[in-house]
C-alpha cells in the first residue's frame, strides 16, 4: 500500500520533466519564428525545429508554436530571452536563462526561488564577468568511439575535448561554435546536445552538507520553472555528498 504514492508521484515528476522540456523548445520554435516563419528562409527556425523533434515533440506543438507568429494565433504574446544573476548560499555565482511571454512574472519567480533557497538575485553584470561564453558540444561515448572523435577534433579550431561516463564534451570558442558543430554534421557524428553555455573561469568546492543541499533546492526550484531555460553556476562538490543530498531529498519528498 504504501508504494501506491511514491510511484505515482514519482511519475507526475517525470511527466513534469517531459512538459517542460516539450513547454522549453516549443518557446525556442516561437522565439526563432519571430524573425520570420519559414524554416526554409529562417535557419534558425529550421535548427530550432529540428531539435523538438529529436526530443520527441509533438508535430501538433512544433506547428502550434509555429502559428504564433503567422497571425493564425491571435492570442500570441511575444517570447523574450531574458538572463538573470545572483548568488546561491555560500556566493557561487548563478546564471539563469529564461524564456518566457510575462516578464513580471518571470522575474518575480527567479527572485523567490533565490530568496527560498537561502540565496540573492542581482543586478545585470553582477556575475557574468566570471563566465566566458563557449559553445558546448556532447556526443555519446557509446555511439562514437573517444579515440575518433579526438582525432577528428584535432582537425578544428575546439579547445578542449574531455570524456567522463558516456559523454564526451567538445568545448570551442563563442566564434567557432558554429564552424565545429558542421564539421561533425558533415563527418555524420550524432551529437546527444549542442549548444552554448555560460562556462565558469573557476568553481567553488561545496563539502558542507546544509550548502549543498540548498543548492540542490535552488536548482529544483529552476528546474520546475515553467520559464527557465538553463540554470549555469561555478560550483562544484563530491560525488558522495551530491547522492547523500540526493537521497535525502528524495526520502522527505516522496515520504508516504
């Protein structure tokens, strides 16, 4: 009996996790579609659509997000990017970027997810001179062999290529991004993600049990944002300590 509520509401999270991630791309297609609805004449439409399908979006939302801006929509408010700043407990820098058609809103909920996890959101600039921005390419270890995909980078103008379970990571400069990522579409490399992230020049080491477990409480929060995109920070800690937190969030929220 007492399973019953721990199942379902450890799949209401993980249908949560699908909404969204479907909610996220679906404002990236009306975003790009702004700039003209044509994927055939708008390449970034065309990169944007591409991506919900590999994520398994629905034709019925990519085309809805799509009609937003064809005037079919006529309750079509506009999508704008917005990042914002702040520190976590303990002052690791935080990035969020976030998408989202109510700026209000959208700035009222960062601030409290900061403040309910014993954090601060700041103003524009406060924290973004500590990150540098890279494009971030991951390709999945068992599709394509590291040792190939070394050599291949060695022949662009990449950074660094690491590998660490089943990702290997290709960091490149801001204005090779592009550059790399055809590169591997025209050597056939699948890539698991591609895109650009706020890269820290340095990270914070957390070994205190109460700091990691609001982090993880600030990053939850972002998570289930209907408008945030992506979440970047500098901060890093053990492997046990991040499955010791993880465990006891997971034993008082799933608690029948």
């Amino acid at each position: 009996m007492g399973r019953g509520p721990v199942v379902a509401k450890r799949r209401d999270a993980v249908n949560a996790v699908k909404w969204k991630i479907f909610a996220i791309h679906a404002k990236l297609i009306a975003l790009a579609a702004q700039s003209g609805w044509d994927a055939d004449m708008n390449p970034t439409l065309a990169m944007e659509v591409e991506k919900a399908r590999k994520a398994w979006v629905p034709n019925d939302n990519i085309d809805r997000a799509i009609k937003k801006w064809t005037g079919e929509d006529k309750d079509a408010a506009q999508i704008v990017e917005i990042v914002y700043e702040g520190h976590a407990a303990g002052w690791a820098a935080v990035i969020v970027q976030v998408l989202t058609d109510n700026k209000n809103r959208a700035a009222a909920s960062i601030r409290h997810i900061f403040t309910k996890a014993s954090g601060n959101m700041w103003t524009s600039g406060s924290v973004d001179w500590m990150f540098k921005r890279k494009g971030v390419i991951v390709i999945d270890s068992e599709i394509h062999d590291y040792d190939s995909v070394e050599e291949l980078v060695m022949e662009t103008e990449a950074e660094d290529i690491t590998h660490e379970g089943r990702e290997i990571t290709v960091i490149t400069a801001l204005e090779d991004f592009s550059t790399v990522e055809k590169f591997f579409n025209e050597k056939n490399i699948e890539l698991h993600s591609c895109e650009l992230e706020f890269v820290p020049d340095n990270t914070v080491e957390i070994t205190d049990f109460d700091k990691a477990l609001k982090y993880k409480m600030l990053i939850n929060g972002f998570e289930e944002d209907e408008d945030v995109q992506n979440v970047f920070g500098n901060w890093k800690m053990s492997e046990q300590l991040d499955e010791e937190v993880e465990a006891f969030i997971e034993k008082n929220t799933f608690r029948t």
